[in-house]
C-alpha cells in the first residue's frame, strides 16, 4: 500500500515548523496521537485522574492488544512501561546470575545496556562476553554459536543501534539462541515503528520499546514484551498491588501474564498515546513504512556521498533509517547548533552511548540523521543544501 506522504505530513503538525531528521532521538507524533494524550490530560483535570481512567477504561484495555498486533504477540504478553530503558531493565534486573554466568552481547550494544552488564558481573560474578562483529560490521553468527556454551545464561543485543543505521540479524540471532535453549533479550527501541517485528519470527524472550522515537508516541511511554512460555515462571525484581496480589499474611501471588512487570502507576494519557500511535502504526502498514523509510535513508546516503569532506559511516548488510557520518576536520555538535539555527534538526551521536563501537572505529562522534515518514526528498534536498557551506566553511 502506498503512503499519503501529503497526509501524512497535513496531520503531523510539526512539519509546518521544522525540518526534522531526529526520529531516532523523539519523533514528531501526529496531531491524532497529540489530541488523544491532551484530551485525557484534560479530562483528568475536568473530572479527576480515578475518574478520566474508569472512563477512559476501553481505550486503556486496548493498549495491549494494539502492541501485541504491532509487534506479532498476544496481549497477555505485553506490559506497559514508562520507557524502553526501564522495560529492559525489568527484564534484565529479573534475572537471577550466578558466578560464572555467561551475558553474550555485541559490539554496538548500548552503553545504558552495557552498564548494566558490568554492575551484574561486578555483583554477581557473571561474565560479559562481546561477540566481534563480521566483516559487513554486524554480530558474527558464526562467532555467537562457538561462544555459546552451557554456562550462557543470556544473549542480548540492541536491534539497531543508536549510533547508525545497522540493522542486526536479529532473526538469525534468535535461530541460534533458541536453538541453544538460552534466554533472549532484544533491545527494539529503535526499530518497532521503523520496520516489521514479528516476535515470533525473532525468537526474543524479552523485547523492550519505547514510544518516542519511531513509533511516534509521547515521550515517557514504552512496552516490554516477555514471551509466555519462556518467561512466565521468570518473577519481577519489583512488585507491588498490581503485579501481585497479598495472598495471604505471608505469602503473594504473582499476576500470570506480563503485567506482572507493570506497576500500579502510570502515566495514563500516554498510554492512551502510545495506543493511538501505535493503531497508525498498524493501519499504515509496517511493510509500507519500511519501504518509505529505507528510499528515504538510501537517498540521502547518496547525497550525502556528493559532499566533500562528508564519510558516511553506517555498517551492516541491512541499512535503516538511521544515517550517520563524519565530517572531517569539523565540530559535530557545532554543526548540529549551526542546522538548527536554520530550523534542521538532527543530532550527534558519542562514544557515551556507544563506546565499543565507536572507540574501536575511531570515531569521537558522528552526525546522525534519521528520517521518518513524514520527510520528503526536497526535505532532503535542503538539508544537504544547508550543510554543504558548513562542511566547506
């Protein structure tokens, strides 16, 4: 099916103000996604919070299912979470490593994730091992299947990394792990939304999200996903009265499914949101998304290979949405301040979110640009048009 770009950009209210190319930080949400989260603020201001939520119910307890059919779940396997980070957190914290435990990772594995790795391998006695990349730049699948062995406890990576437009094999990833019988984490904070993710067909345990960027919900909002049937015995860090219940003077009972991750307070508008965005999502079509978006990345790639002084220096055999570069001799976040005194937005990526990757590049940092459907080749036009003087200056 083919996108109404025209439309698309009439109700996304942003396009009228700004030429943007962060959808990898925070996308523009739509003007339907915006009404729905301000309306329910209102009401909640109206009529009370308890209130605008027992009103609000149908819409609320349609959350579920709207991420389950964006992402190939089932509703009972998805949780409402206030951002992709805490979700993966949950997963992850949930865990229970012992010394000598395995964590298989990648090289472009987020520092936020990788932090994680070193408290728990400080705390526990857990062993972080980073699978190398391959020649195209990605995790090496032959490596990943050696170095898995019966002390692997988990595999985690991020999809697509914050730093550039790779694409990992996450199914591929997902063949062997579960193949091994070993725990699967998929950090997809930036490709649900992006491009189609099918759980099912990637085999992830745990799959964490977030609202703001590609999906285009509001910020504070994210899901986690935990697969039935390999996480269901698996109990939360935290639990409180929505989690579980007090089963008695001693003893709890845990909630089946995955609301067992939630807790009791959240950010209801954004659910609301996130929901909204998500149907978008669903009635645009990912497969139609995906191709937009991967036209629109390859064409500026191409552009921007035109300009002097410019390296592009996105890896992987499948390239998203996400377009990075160098400039040589230049101040990136100079550059980003100069774009957005024209009213361009993107952003720049550092070794603070990417440290393996990037350190082992040699990269201080890159300029990323990342499109979303709502962009437009003239878009793309001016903004190369925008840098060119700055690359040369």
């Amino acid at each position: 099916m083919a996108l109404d770009i025209d439309r698309i950009r009439d109700e996304t209210p942003g396009c009228a103000h700004v030429l943007h190319l962060n959808a990898a930080g925070s996308s523009l949400p739509s003007r339907r996604t915006l009404d729905a989260t301000i309306d329910h603020l209102r009401l909640e201001a109206e009529i009370g919070g308890y209130e605008a939520a027992d009103r609000a119910r149908p819409v609320l307890d349609g959350f579920y299912p709207s991420i389950a059919t964006l992402i190939g779940a089932e509703p009972g396997e998805i949780a409402y979470v206030e951002n992709a980070t805490r979700a993966w957190d949950l997963a992850f914290y949930s865990l229970d490593f012992k010394p000598g435990d395995r964590i298989l990772t990648c090289v472009s594995e987020y520092s936020s994730n990788y932090i994680s790795y070193l408290q728990v391998a400080k705390k526990t006695g857990a062993e972080i091992v980073v699978i190398p990349d391959d020649k195209h730049g990605q995790i090496d699948l032959a490596a990943l299947e050696r170095a898995i062995d019966k002390r692997t406890k988990l595999v985690s990576i991020s999809h697509i990394p914050t730093q550039g437009g790779l694409v990992q094999p996450a199914e591929a990833v997902g063949k062997i792990v579960n193949d091994a019988g070993i725990l699967y984490l998929l950090d997809a904070c930036q490709s649900v939304g992006m491009m189609p993710v099918d759980v099912k067909k990637i085999g992830c345990d745990f799959l964490s999200a977030t609202g703001r960027k590609y999906m285009r919900g509001p910020r504070g909002t994210g899901f986690l996903y935990a697969r039935q049937r390999s996480t269901a015995q698996i109990e939360p860090i935290f639990l409180d009265n929505h989690a579980a219940r007090w089963s008695g003077d001693n003893d709890y009972t845990v909630m089946p499914d995955a609301k067992r991750f939630e807790n009791w307070e959240r950010y209801f508008a954004g659910v609301i949101g996130l929901k909204v965005a998500a149907d978008q999502c669903n009635e645009l079509g990912m497969p139609a998304i995906w191709a937009r978006l991967r036209e629109l990345a390859d064409g500026l790639r191409t552009r921007l290979a035109t300009v002097k002084g410019v390296t592009l220096t996105d890896l992987g055999v499948t390239k998203g949405a996400i377009v990075t570069f160098a400039v040589d001799g230049k101040d990136h976040p100079a550059l980003k301040q100069a774009l957005r005194d024209q009213r361009i937005n993107v952003s720049v990526s550092t070794q603070f979110s990417s440290r393996l990757d990037l350190k082992g590049r040699g990269l201080k940092d890159v300029m990323r640009a990342s499109v979303h459907v709502y962009n437009t080749e003239e878009e793309l036009d001016r903004f190369v048009a925008a840098l060119r003087p700055l690359v040369a200056g």
